[in-house]
C-alpha cells in the first residue's frame, strides 16, 4: 500500500512540476510574442484623428531605436498606423511638433492617463493585446502665461527695462541627445518701468528663463514641468549689480617662493554679456610683494602679472579677499 502511495505522490509531485513549468513557458512567452497593433491617434480636445504622430521604441538607459525618420511609425492623415510590439519593450516615446510629447508604457493592469505635464500614460498589455488597438489620446501643447518682475539683489528694488528671454525644449531631449521639435528658439521681451514683464511659457516642456540688464550680473532660472509645483503664475527674479572688490594680493617668486616688489598687476574689467575688455587699473607690489587692488567681482575681473623683462610664468600670485573693507558698485557706464 506505501508503494503505490509513494507512486501516487512522485506522479502528483511531476504533473505539479510540470504545470509550474508550463505556467513559467507560458508568462514568458506571453512577454516575447510580437503583435500587430492597429494604432489610432485622436486629438484629446476633438476626438479627430492626428496625422504625423511619430513612435520610437524607448529602451533601457534612456535611449532610442529607430531614431531616423525613415525607420519610425508614422500615423497617416486617418490618425492610423500598424505598430509590432511586445511585452519586452518596455515603453515607447510618442512625438508631434505641436502636441505634448508623452512616453508610452505596457503593464498587466488598468490603464493610466497621462497627468498634465507628466507625459507619460500606461496601458495594459492584455487589453492591447485583445483589442488589437493602441489608442494614443494626444494633447495639444497649451501655454500659460507667467508675470515676470525683476528686481535689484542688493536692495530689493525693481529693476526697469530689463532684458527677459526664454526658450522651451521637451525634457525628453535630455535623454535622446537631440531635440524633438528642431532648434528651440529664443523669445525676448523687455520689462517695463516697474520690472514687470508677461511671457507665455509652454506646458509639457522645460523652459529656461534669462534675465539681464546692462552693467548687471544676469540670472537663470530653469522650470521642469514634472515637479509637483508646475508652472507659477508669478515669478520674481533677482539680477546684481556687480562690485568692485578690495582684494589683498601677494606676488612670489615661483622658484625660490620670495615675495617680488615693483611688480605691476592690470586688473582688468570684462563685460558680463560679451566677455569683451572694457577698462583696466595699474597696481604695483610694494617691498613686500603685497598690494591691495579693487578687482571686479562675479568672475568679471582678470589680474596680469607685468614685470619688466621677466615673464608672468616665473612669479605666483595669491589673492585675499578683504571683508573688513567696502566692496563699491561698477556703475553701469563702466561697460560702455
């Protein structure tokens, strides 16, 4: 009786053994088999069909196959087109200039819209796969307009008639190394007397804002549509007047390490904007080598060693900044 009980059991135990492997078989195969999906791409606002919808496959590390035109699925005038896919290919970038671009993901579960912004909407893979339908709900690209005030780091003060340019690229760019929508472009407006300037910043896209004024530091400000603040309504963002700083500065010897006298140091001034050369000083080493000079702060200042005969390579040179003494402001006709 034990014999034929252990018979039973070692045929229960196989016939288990192998629908677990079967099961395994099956799950595996259900992530390798290709489809043909029938792609439909319908503008989200209309429900009419969108042509010129391009799909890449998005692979792992952030990058894309079948970037070259040639190679990509395109959706024809009907908003139509065939996609083979499967389970393995993780995601798929969906693009066209005019519309948010989104990033497409299969998982065995309900589906998930896209959230403003987010670009990314999930769908499940047994419902395409019953279906035979990939129905891509696209989003026309919206802005908002964002109220820009400039204002003066130091006093707080606002800052008239200064220069505000942004430039939006999708932040999938980023991860593909080229741009979606070709070249991004530039737009510069200029505030009004009271700092105050209206730009209109794209949803679904990073935008990058540059502030400036003439004799002032210029300040950058990047927006990143996935962060849970979104784009505000309101901004203000802040632009220095650059100083003059009183630096201590020693001059030695680069071979022996002895501090050199009667060494003249030109402090330079360059343009924020250009880089360009606009004024220099002369200061000379006293006996001690040392010599306190004004030089432009905020990377706008340069310091050249002149010493007769003997070339700048020979000596080093230390600077100290001095807090214990006043910084003074470069007045704007400085630069001109």
């Amino acid at each position: 009786m034990s014999q034929v009980v252990s018979r039973i059991g070692r045929h229960l135990a196989g016939g288990i053994a192998a629908a677990a492997f079967v099961a395994t078989f099956v799950g595996c195969e259900s992530h390798q088999v290709t489809r043909d999906l029938a792609i439909v791409a319908t503008n989200v606002d209309t429900g009419l069909p969108v042509d010129g919808v391009r799909i890449a496959q998005h692979v792992e590390g952030g990058w894309l196959q079948g970037l070259a035109d040639d190679s990509l699925v395109t959706t024809g005038e009907d908003g139509r087109a065939s996609l083979s896919a499967s389970r393995r290919d993780a995601s798929w970038l969906v693009v066209r200039p005019g519309y948010e671009p989104m990033v497409v993901e299969f998982a065995n579960g309900s589906s998930t819209p896209a959230d403003t912004g987010a670009a990314t909407t999930t769908l499940d893979w047994n419902t395409a796969v019953e279906t035979g339908m990939l129905e891509l709900e696209m989003r026309p690209m919206r802005t908002r307009s964002m109220r820009i005030t400039v204002l003066d780091a130091d006093t707080g003060a606002v800052v008239p008639h200064a220069t505000v340019e942004h430039c939006s690229t999708s932040y999938l760019d980023h991860e593909i190394a080229r741009t979606l929508f070709g070249v991004p472009v530039a737009i510069t407006t200029t505030a009004d007397r009271d700092g105050h300037a209206t730009i209109e910043v794209p949803d679904g896209m990073e935008t990058v804002i540059r502030v400036g004024a003439t004799g002032r530091i210029g300040s950058e400000v990047r927006l990143d549509p996935r962060r849970s603040t979104g784009v505000p309504s309101e901004m203000c963002i802040t632009i220095a007047e650059p100083h003059y700083e009183p630096t201590r500065v020693i001059v030695l010897d680069r071979r022996t390490g002895e501090p050199v006298g009667g060494v003249d140091l030109i402090v330079g001034l360059h343009d924020p904007e250009t880089g360009e050369l606009r004024s220099t000083g002369v200061w000379t080493t006293d006996a001690e080598g040392l010599a306190l000079l004004m030089k432009p702060g905020a990377g706008l200042g340069t310091i050249e060693i002149r010493a007769g005969d003997r070339h700048s390579d020979e000596f080093r040179l230390v600077e100290v900044r001095s807090p214990d003494l006043p910084a003074i402001v470069i007045e704007a006709d400085a630069f001109d």
